[in-house]
C-alpha cells in the first residue's frame, strides 16, 4: 500500500494547536464543586437504546454476529443498505437521522469528520479498540481513532468468469479500448460510483486517480463514455452474481464480494490490472444525530465487533481484510494465505487509495452526470 499522503493533516493540526494554545489566557480557576452534592439528585445514566439501526454496505456482515449481539445485550441491530460512499453521504447531508451506525471509506470518513458529522467515540466503551493493529489506529484521516474504529478493506478491481474465459483479463483495456468482437463486448459492468470508475479510467490512462487536471478528467470521460457501449451497465450491487452465474463475463468490483460469490458459483476469478487498481480502508462511526443512547449501543456494537472472535467472523464471512490483529489469530489459514483477500507486495504496489479532494469533487461529479446523461456511443 502506498502511504498515505494525507500525513500532513497530523502536522497541520498539530501547528493549529500549538497555536491556539499560545493565544488563549488559562482559564480562571473554576469554583470547586462541593464533595458531596447531598441536595443534588445524581445525573440518570444513559441507557443503551434497545433497538438501533446500521447503515452498511450490503453482503457486508455475517448476520449471526446480530444475534450473538442480540443475546448478550438484548439490544436488536437493524440494517439498511447503501451502493455507495455518496448515496451514504447525501443522505446523511440531507438531513437522515436515526442511523447509530455507519461504514464510510476513508476519504468518506475524512469528509465527514471535516463536516462535523461523526460524534466522537467514548473510549471507555470500546477497549477493544486495542485489538487493532496499530497501522489502522493512527490513519492520517483519524488519528487515535477519535472517530470511527477501523472496519475490513479491500480493493478493487475485475472479477471473471472463470468457465468461459480461459486466460484472466489483465487490463482495463477491456473497458477503454472496447473490441466489439471480444467475447465480454457487452457482458460487463463497471461500478456505479463516481470516484472509482474514475479511478479505473486515469489508471489506465496513467494519470494520478485523484487528479485535478480538467483536461486529463475530461479524456477519462471520454473513455467512460466510450465503455459504455461495451457494457451492460453501470451496477454496485449485482456486479459479482451476474458474472458468477455467466450472464456477465467481466466485472469492476470489491475482492470481498467476489469471493462471496466464488462461494456460490465456484466459477469466479479476480485480478488486479496490471495498470493498477485502488485500495480503500472502510471504518464503522456513528453519526453526529444519533441520541445519547443510540450511540452507547453503538459503541457497544463496535466493542463487540472488535472481539477476536467475532472479528474474525466478520472477516471471514465478508472475505475482505481484517484490520484487527487479534482476530488474524482466529481465523484460517486459507484466508490469511487467499491472495485476493490479503495480497502479496507486488500487487500491493499497484493499488492507489481514492483522496478527498475538497470543493474540487463536484467537478467529478458534474462529469460523472455528463458520462451517465450521454448518448451510448
Ligand atoms: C461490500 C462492499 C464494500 C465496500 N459489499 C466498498 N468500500
């Protein structure tokens, strides 16, 4: 994984400290509080809610993990699903509440955090947090975890049909430079996400997937554009079943939801492009709305999540990576060595992490409404 070049945030909000500090009087000493508060009824401790909602990605929980939850506390998790780190951000923008739980990528969550958006955690509640390993306990978006504790990553790249194609494809070619005499002409999809069919296409073209260059942005459009025909369309959220039943040959998608689907068809590949592919670090948060007792539920929800064991069962129900050290020493041998799932240096190298880019992302999107609103070529 390349580092992260967000590492300067750290430093920017530490000068931004150092500088308050050095402008404000101390404060005056506050009166001291009487020992003991006889008169004083003691403050009512918050509850955890009984009942509270989880807003996830799909096929992204072992669903028994709610009822090992449900039976040690009583408190019932619901879910509800979005495709994408938009969707899940408009709705939260729009003014969405009664969600305890949330799972943003990174550049989502730093979004987000910026935005004032995510309550922070109370550690008290989650000592597990402990449980991560440390290169997931200081990401340059969130420090310390004052925010959200690190949930599985993964990337993304093509998943195949194993049956019918005998040699994997190995670049985004097959997308950005279309042969309408290919067997997968029209039997693919890309993502329906902004950020990532972007990323697809200026890896392919060579340029940094988190460009601001207009004039590279537009021949990625272009490109997108052109894809369209060759594709069935753009799809989140059935990408690994049509190509695992054979309806679809190729597909743009996360390695955890292939491998899923490999579980059930058995006749699913997945490669990384030898151009690259990108990487993402999702991360379980709780929104800035949620009351004082959904969000003790929440945090005890993560708590849990962060066991070993259960930890563990998330990773291997979801085949995504688990960022959580003390569950790896639960799980299979067969899932630490998939290299779908954890994969080896040199494929590594050719993933690249997707950035906020601040205001500069409604350009993506006035671009990614130009690819969608086009004629297909
Ligand atoms: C789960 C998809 C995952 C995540 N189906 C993309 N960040």
């Amino acid at each position: 994984m390349r580092s992260h070049p967000l590492g300067y945030l750290i430093l920017v909000a530490l000068l931004a400290g150092l500088a308050l500090s050095a402008c404000v009087a101390p404060a005056p000493a506050a009166p001291q509080a009487p020992a003991q508060p006889a008169e004083q009824p003691a403050q009512p401790e918050v509850q955890p809610a009984s009942e509270i909602v989880f807003y996830n990605w799909s096929d992204y929980i072992d669903p028994e993990i709610y009822d090992l939850f449900a039976a040690e506390t009583g408190i019932t998790v619901v879910e509800d699903n979005y495709s994408s780190n938009e969707e899940l951000l408009a709705k939260l923008q729009g003014g969405a509440t009664g969600y305890a739980l949330i799972v943003p990528s990174d550049y989502t969550a730093s979004i987000m955090i910026e935005e004032g958006m995510l309550a922070e955690l109370n550690h008290d509640n989650i000592p597990n947090l402990s449980n991560l390993a440390d290169q997931f306990r200081n990401l340059p978006y969130d420090p310390g975890n004052k925010y959200c504790a690190t949930y599985l990553w993964g990337t993304t790249g093509l998943g195949y049909n194993t049956e019918q194609l005998d040699t994997p494809p190995d670049s985004w070619a097959v997308f950005f430079d279309p042969d309408p005499n290919a067997p997968w002409y029209g039997r693919m999809t890309l993502l329906d996400d902004v950020r990532e069919v972007f990323s697809a296409a200026l890896i392919y073209l060579g340029y940094d997937n988190n460009t601001k260059h207009e004039a590279q942005l537009e021949e990625a459009k272009q490109l997108l554009i052109k894809a369209k025909a060759a594709i069935s369309g753009f799809d989140s959220d059935l990408f690994e079943e049509l190509v695992g039943s054979g309806e679809n040959l190729i597909g743009h998608g996360w390695n955890g939801d292939y491998l899923q689907a490999q579980e059930e068809f058995g006749t699913i590949g997945y490669v990384i492009p030898k151009e690259g592919g990108t990487a993402w670090i999702d991360n379980i948060c709780i929104p800035a709305t949620a009351t004082p007792e959904q969000k003790l539920a929440g945090e005890m929800f993560i708590n849990f999540l962060l066991r070993p064991e259960i930890g563990a069962k998330l990773a291997e129900y979801t085949f995504y990576a688990t960022p959580n050290q003390a569950a790896r020493e639960h799980v299979s041998e067969e899932y630490l060595n998939n290299p779908i799932i954890n994969p080896p240096a040199d494929v590594m190298e050719r993933l690249h992490y997707i950035e906020p880019l601040g205001e500069f992302e409604a350009v993506y999107q006035r671009l990614w409404d130009e690819v969608k609103s086009a004629p297909t070529p």
